[in-house]
C-alpha cells in the first residue's frame, strides 16, 4: 500500500473515495461537520434517512454528493468519542481497510486521521491507522498456484490530518508506522513459512539476507560444533533429535558507536517445529507448531523495523534455532544435561524444549554487557489457559522494565499482562538428579517456565514474554499475527525519548 500524508478540507479531495468518521449518537466529527457544511446537511440527512447511529462496525457508503469532488464517501462509525481506544481504533482501520478493498476504488483519504484526543494523539492515529490496515490487506499466498485477488485492489491511502501545522509530525509518524509495518509483515511471512522450508537453516540464511539490505547490521551464525565448544548442552540435547543441525544465530545492529551505549538484546525461541520429541505431542493441530518460532520471527521483525527507522541505538538479536524431533538420537525423559551457566537440568519431559534452547542462549548474551534483555517465546500452552489469545504473558526480574514494556504495548494496542515471579513457585523445578528439572508440573505452567529461565538471567535486567498465545491465530483464519513486534518497537522507540 502506498501511504501519504495531507490536510484539506474532505469535500476538495480528488480521491476516488473519502472515509468520514461518525461517532454516536449520530455525532458528526470534525471531518464529517465540514463536508456537512460544505454539502448543505446531506451527511446529516443520510445519517438521519439510512438510519446508521455512528456505532462501531457501522458503515454506510454515499454516492455522488453534491459539492463534493469524490464520487463515494464512506461514512464510518467509531462508537461514543470518549470511549475510543487503540483496540477500537484499530478494529475501525480494520474494517475499512477491508470495506475498501472490495469497493473497487483504488486509491482513498481517510479522515479517521482526524479525530485525534486527548489519549490517543496524531502520531498514534497514523502509526495505529498504518498497522491496522496492512494488517487487514495482508495476504500469505506464495505457495497458492492460483491466487484469488480483488479485481480493482485499493493501492493509494491519504492520510489527513486536521492543519497543516501538523504535516511535518505526521510524516515522521508515518516514518515510523511504515518500518513497524513492515516488521510486522517479515514476521508473520516467516511464520507461515511451512517447517519443511523454514528449518534452522532458513532462519540463519534469512539473517544473511537481512544482512544484505542493511549492511549496518552484523551477523555472525554459531553451529553446533561451536555450541558444543561453549558447553551448550541444554540447547544441543534438542537440536540432536533432528536431522536438521540447530543454529544460534547473532545479529548485532550498530545505531550509535560501539562505546556509546549498552545494547538493548532480544531473544528469540526459534524451534521451527516442535513435535515435543519423544513426549510427543498428540497430531491435534500439530502443523500449528510451525509458529513455534513466532519469537524469532518477531525478533527479525523488530531488528528490520529499527534499522527501516535508523534509531540510534545499539540492538542485538540472538535467535535459538531448532527442530524439535524424535529422532533415534533424540533426548529422552530422565537425560541429564549440563547448561552453559554450568548448572545442571534433568529433563522431564522433552516437549519443555523451548526453556532448553533459550537458557543456553540467555547465558550467552551475558557477553554483550546488555542494558537490558527481552526474550519472546511461544513458551507455554498454559499461557493460552491463563490469559487467552489477547494478553502476551511477561515476566521479569526488573520492575521498571515491566511497566516500560506494558505501555508500550498499551500506546500500540499490542498488549501484554504481568504474572508473578515469586520464589515458591521456583520449588515445582526440585529434581532427585540435578540441579533442577525442565518441567514444574502442571500448576502455573508459565511461571513455573520462566522461573527456569530466571535461574540464567541473574546477571542483567530481564524480561520474559510469553506469546504463546499472540503469535497466531488458529482456525478458520489460521496465521501468523506478527505480535509483539509493534510492542517491542514501540519499546525501543520510548526507550530513545
Ligand atoms: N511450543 C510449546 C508451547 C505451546 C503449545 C504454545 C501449544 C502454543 C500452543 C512448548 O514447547 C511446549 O510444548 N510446552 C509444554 C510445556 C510442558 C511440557 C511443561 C506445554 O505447554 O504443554
Ligand atoms: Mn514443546
Ligand atoms: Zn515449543
């Protein structure tokens, strides 16, 4: 889709097509008053004669209005002006977004743009109004050899804002609104990827082409000899199951010089496919655990939206890559392991892979002095029972950083929910063997999962993020969400105000 910016009045645009917002009550917005205005009462009176309230959902499309350049207006509800959010906000793009591409114009103004408030400002409209809607238009048919297509796609978007004072503001958000757009895109292509082609060796080779377009970033990929050298034997005893070889794969953005700042360090779980091993899981929806490298997608995503951005700041992302598969080689329940961090972990049940994969690539990231790391992990099934499909489950060890990350997340309508990291729970991983166990029984699965991970992450400031829950959706409208990634770019952007 091809963005822009500009300010007028609706009734002057040239566009095939205007979107005028409306809110309850039949309340006409900013927009909507002028082309009221403009137009003689004829918004008011097709309001009032088509019978439409302004509710969220409703849409009524206008055509040829007198003193109006566009040919269709497309009224849109936003429900009562004081109670619009960002999750609202974005389910009206949404709609629109879809509304449109179906109506056969191909290029629109949008004047949702215009109501900006108190809570949620211009910036966050156009970066909101931006996700939404390439979110809603994106389609995953690579691999379809007849592709279904609108005849007359919508390929131009204006967004208006209400002065022009604001053009300058606006462009810069749109800056940014496309790069996170486009994160968001890479992860959900990477997570749709079928396991068959998408295997560790994809992920590091999509690395290098990353570091191709932007030679800014460095990219160095560890094998498993050189794993094995550094004592990675939690992450080894999953990777040996598979035929395909596990890779760490390192990727180190310079925004600002080497000495000026400590890095911000993603973790990302990257098992390509995770079968559970030899506890295998139950074939139930088992090609779904292809998304179990939704974090490593969304750590790719974030590190191409940064270096799209050109933020000053120094990122590393360090992706766990791994098949997980019962091969003849494979670990099985009651192997003992011993850690990069030297500690030692009984493994219970081998489809607790992910814990195994990340503590080795959380100790290694030690060596970067980080500021502060995040991993992002499809970690726990538990996580779906505890919060669903809407909250990302985050953990953390730093306070501070957990209501960083929650606003982020609020700003972007990428949301995350907090869950406790007490001691008491740490006592469900006492192993007879080793120092701990892989598994903490099935209370609190989550926690239990990242109080593991706590036990490598002592050395620096850490959060947890949980997507089992937010990295796809399932069903009839199975795929990819490409969440967290306006989450954590939205994070790093906050992080550099
Ligand atoms: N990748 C799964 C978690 C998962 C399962 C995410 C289903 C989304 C949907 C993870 O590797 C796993 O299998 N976790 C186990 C842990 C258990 C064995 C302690 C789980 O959640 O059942
Ligand atoms: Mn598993
Ligand atoms: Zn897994």
């Amino acid at each position: 889709m091809q963005f822009s910016i500009k300010s007028g009045n609706p009734e002057k645009q040239r566009n095939a097509c205007i979107v005028i917002p409306v809110f309850s009550g039949r309340k006409l917005s900013r927009p909507a008053a002028t082309l009221d205005k403009a137009t003689k009462g004829a918004i008011k009176q097709h309001l009032k004669r088509e019978d439409m309230e302004g509710d969220v959902g409703d849409l009524l499309w206008l055509y040829d209005l007198d003193d109006c350049f566009a040919d269709r207006i497309l009224l849109v509800g936003c429900g009562a002006e004081r109670e619009l959010t960002a999750a609202r906000f974005k389910k009206i793009n949404h709609a629109v977004a879809k509304a449109l591409n179906k109506s056969g114009a191909a290029d629109a103004a949008s004047y949702l743009t215009g109501i900006d408030n108190k809570s949620l400002n211009l910036n966050t409209l156009i970066r909101l109004s931006v996700l939404s809607i390439e979110e809603a238009l994106y389609i995953f048919d690579q691999y379809k050899t007849t592709k279904k297509k609108p005849k007359r796609p919508l390929r131009k978007l204006t967004l208006n804002v209400s002065s022009r004072r604001y053009l300058d503001k606006a462009e810069l958000a749109m800056h940014e609104a496309k790069g996170m757009a486009a994160g968001v895109k890479l992860a959900r292509d990477l997570g749709n990827m079928p396991p068959n082609i998408c295997n560790p060796t994809y992920l590091a080779r999509q690395a290098k082409q990353l570091q191709k377009t932007y030679p800014a970033l460095d990219v160095e990929i560890l094998n498993e000899n050189e794993m094995k050298d550094l004592g990675m034997g939690a992450f080894l005893s999953v990777s040996q199951g598979s035929a395909q070889p596990g890779k760490l794969i390192c990727m180190h953005y310079n925004g600002i010089g080497k000495d000026a700042g400590k890095p911000i360090v993603l973790v990302g779980k990257g098992i390509t496919f995770d079968t559970g091993g030899i506890s295998i899981k139950p074939s139930q929806a088992m090609d779904e655990m292809k998304y179990d490298m939704g974090g490593a997608a969304s750590v790719f995503g974030t590190l191409q939206a940064c270096m799209d951005m050109q933020l000053p700041v120094n990122l590393v992302g360090v992706i766990a890559a791994a098949e997980n598969m019962p091969g003849s080689n494979a670990s099985r329940p009651g192997d003992i392991v011993t850690t990069m961090s030297g500690q030692t972990v009984e493994i219970l049940n081998t489809d607790a892979e992910g814990r195994l994969v990340l503590c080795d690539a959380l100790t290694y990231v030690e060596k970067y002095d980080p500021e502060v790391v995040i991993d992002i992990a499809t970690l726990t099934g538990a996580c779906i029972m505890a919060l669903g499909h809407h909250a990302t489950g985050m953990l953390t060890n730093t306070s501070s950083l957990g209501r960083k990350l929650e606003n982020a997340g609020e700003v972007i309508n990428d949301r995350l929910w907090e869950l406790p990291l007490w001691d008491e729970y740490g006592e469900q991983l006492k192993s007879n063997f080793a120092d701990m166990a892989n598994i903490g029984g099935r209370p609190a699965g989550t926690i239990t999962a990242a109080s593991y991970l706590s036990k490598f992450t002592k050395n620096y400031r850490w959060a947890h993020l949980d997507i089992a829950g937010t990295a796809w959706h399932s069903g009839k409208n199975k795929g990819a969400t490409g969440r967290p990634v306006p989450l954590l770019t939205e994070f790093i952007l906050q992080s550099l105000k």
